[in-house]
C-alpha cells in the first residue's frame, strides 16, 4: 500500500481540503441555469420548470434549506424565458411532433411523448391539426397526399423492418409479430395490416446483409 505525504500546516495538524460552502439560491444563479439549459436543448415551458426545480432541490439539500420556498423563484425565472421568446411551448410542439413523426410516431405515441415533456392537450390537438392542413396543402396535383398517419406507419415499418421491410421469404412467420409491433406503436388494426401487407418495392426490400428487425421496442 502506498503513503502520501501529507503537508502540516503550524498548528493545524494535517493539511485537509475544506469543502466550499454551498452558494446561495439566488434569481441570478438560476436565469444562468435557465440559459445554460436552454442554450443546449429545445425544450417545453414545463420541461424548464422541472430541470429548475430539480437544481434548486439539489443545492437547498446541500444548504439544509426548503425547496418548496424558492417556487415562487422558480415560477419568476421561466415566465421571464417565456417573455423574452426563449421558451415557446407552440413552436417546440410543432418541431417535436414533426420529428416524431418522421422517426415513424402514430398519433396516439406522439401524443402521449410530447405529453411526457409536459405539452398541453391544447397545444397537442393545435400542432397536430397544423400538421394536418399541412398535408392537404402540400398534396401532389396529381393525386391526394397520402395521410400523415399512414406515411409515420411507413416509416415506423421501415425503421423497425416490418412487413415489406423483412427480408424476402421471412415476411409471413413474422406476420402476427410485426402486426403486434405496430399496435403496440399506437396504429390502429387497419393501418397496421395495410402497412405489415403492403407490397415491397425494390428499394425498400431489406438484402441478405440488411437487419432482421425484433419487432420490438419504441420509438
């Protein structure tokens, strides 16, 4: 076992490292947080006000002080990033949702992810309606647009190599699995079968190096 010396100080004894008192929680210190958190990440009016609470319940532990004091603290500092544009529930939902929905999130899965970042019911059932006149602006002359759902049941199908995406002559063992797979992502029966059914197209078919998807998992 190896010694380290340790320096004496006159009259101290051994020289100890002496902890630094925890600062104070201070409105200044957590617009700092609210900036430093929202230089890195978009994020929900609630989701501000949770990584807030968090950081204040950290440092009042350490200070042996109530947390539940500094809300009114807290409640100051996010409605300032509100005003200020830094926070804005509106447009984070309609980005989020967007790229749920090209990951491949049905409707019900994109609402209940952007629920979990504490989005509104209201500001939900607004971006998904945005998302919806969106799609029937943007509809090919020639044809009408094919419905967001079911393009996010292709791309869920595609991420997860279900259905047309199996490789070829594994596609009906794994029927039923890949079928389960699709509710358990939040598409209705129909859309699920249609998609699982689907015929395969030259470029979507998964070669013999491509990945045989579980059929499980999220998003």
């Amino acid at each position: 076992m190896s010694v380290r010396n340790v320096a004496e100080r006159p009259g101290r004894g051994p020289d100890v490292a002496e902890a630094r008192p925890t600062p104070p929680i201070t409105a200044a210190w957590l617009e700092r947080a609210a900036l430093h958190y929202l230089e890195r990440y978009s994020a929900s009016t609630e989701m501000l006000r949770r990584t807030l609470r968090r950081r204040v319940e950290k440092r009042a532990r350490a200070r042996g002080e109530a947390a539940e004091a500094f809300g009114p603290m807290i409640e100051a500092v996010v409605a300032r990033a509100v005003r200020g544009g830094l926070v804005d529930d509106a447009r984070f939902t309609a980005a989020r949702l967007a790229t749920l929905r090209r990951r491949g999130a049905s409707a019900r899965g994109a609402a209940a992810k952007l629920a979990a970042k504490g989005v509104s019911r209201e500001a939900i059932a607004t971006a998904m309606e945005a998302e919806r006149e969106a799609a029937e602006r943007e509809a090919a002359p020639a044809g009408e647009a094919e419905a967001v759902e079911a393009q996010a049941a292709r791309a869920y199908a595609r991420r997860r190599r279900l259905g047309p995406f199996r490789r070829p002559g594994t596609r009906a063992a794994h029927r039923d699995r890949d079928l389960a797979a699709m509710a358990r992502a939040g598409f209705h029966y129909g859309l699920a079968r249609a998609t699982i059914e689907a015929e395969a197209e030259a470029e979507d078919e998964v070669g013999d190096g491509g990945e045989d998807g579980a059929g499980t998992g999220g998003i």
